[in-house]
C-alpha cells in the first residue's frame, strides 16, 4: 500500500511541477526565448568543436599535446607519440621487426607511460606482415607487439618493462 502512495505522490509533484513551469513560460515570453536560444547557442558551439577537433584515432595529430608530464608518468605527451611513432617504424621495417630498437623504446616505461605510448599509437591496419590496408582490422600497440614478437622475446620485453605488460 505505501509504494502506491509513494508513486501517487511523485506523480502529483511531477504534474504540479510540469503545470508552473507551463505558467512560467506563459507569463514570461521572452525569458523563454533568452534561455532557449542561449541553450541552443551553448549545444551548436560543442557540436562545432567537437565537429573540428583533430581526429586522434589512428595515432598522433592532436594539436594539444604538451611537454607536460602527467601524474603517474614519466613521458611526456609528445614523448608518447614520439616513441609509439618509432616503435610502429620499428615493426614495419622491410627486412623484419627490429627487436632491439624495441627493447631500446621501451625499457624502463611505467603502465602510465605504456599506456599514453598505446594511445598515440592508435590502431594502424594489420596484418601478418605489420602494416596493411582496408579490409585488414585495426589492432592496438599490443596486439602488434605479440605478434611481432617471439615468445622469448615478449618475455625479455617484460623484464625491461616489469608489471606492464
């Protein structure tokens, strides 16, 4: 009985609620139109920028990176593209994966680090061979990694990287 009540009670407040907000707008007619036309001003401008900011999704290209080091990390924005930069020519070398560059790349980078390096990364299309075009899926810095890389290899990569991957 009490949850009926309950909703009998919401619902008389909601009406009553809807009902001067009617009058509201009634008696005030260009209030209305002000806040109206502000909040479809405010919703055009976020759709216009969202429209023109760069697009980050395949790695790199956004104009807002900084040297600034965030917390937990000890690379900086740029750093990341940078490094996810080298590490993609890295595995896409004509005469094989060169291990060594990455092992160089890599030693020593936190999760953080790994994690804003994988992000610049982005997805680049891949296929068994590194780089590759439409119909081959996009794959993440990860992905790539363990296939790039033998076993032994992955592992020696965790001990240059401990607890990252």
């Amino acid at each position: 009985m009490a949850k009926s009540t309950a909703i009998t009670k919401v619902a008389t407040t909601t009406k009553n609620a809807l009902q001067n907000t009617g009058k509201a707008i009634a008696s005030n007619p260009n209030t209305t139109l002000y806040v109206g036309l502000g909040l479809l001003s405010v919703f055009a401008v976020y759709q216009i920028t969202k429209y023109l900011k760069p697009d980050t999704s395949s790695g790199g290209g956004n104009l807002d990176k900084s040297n600034r080091v965030p917390y937990g990390a000890t690379i900086s924005e740029n750093q990341a593209e940078v490094i996810a930069a080298a590490l993609h020519q890295a595995m896409v070398v004509w005469n094989g994966t060169n291990e060594n560059r990455i092992y160089e790349l890599l030693t020593g980078k936190n999760k953080k680090d790994f994690s804003m390096i994988s992000n610049s990364f982005g997805k680049p299309r891949y296929d068994d061979f590194g780089d590759a075009y439409f119909p081959f899926p996009k794959k993440s810095l990860s992905y790539w990694l363990y296939s790039e890389l033998e076993d032994d290899e992955i592992l020696k990569l965790k001990q240059v990287m401990p607890n990252v991957i």
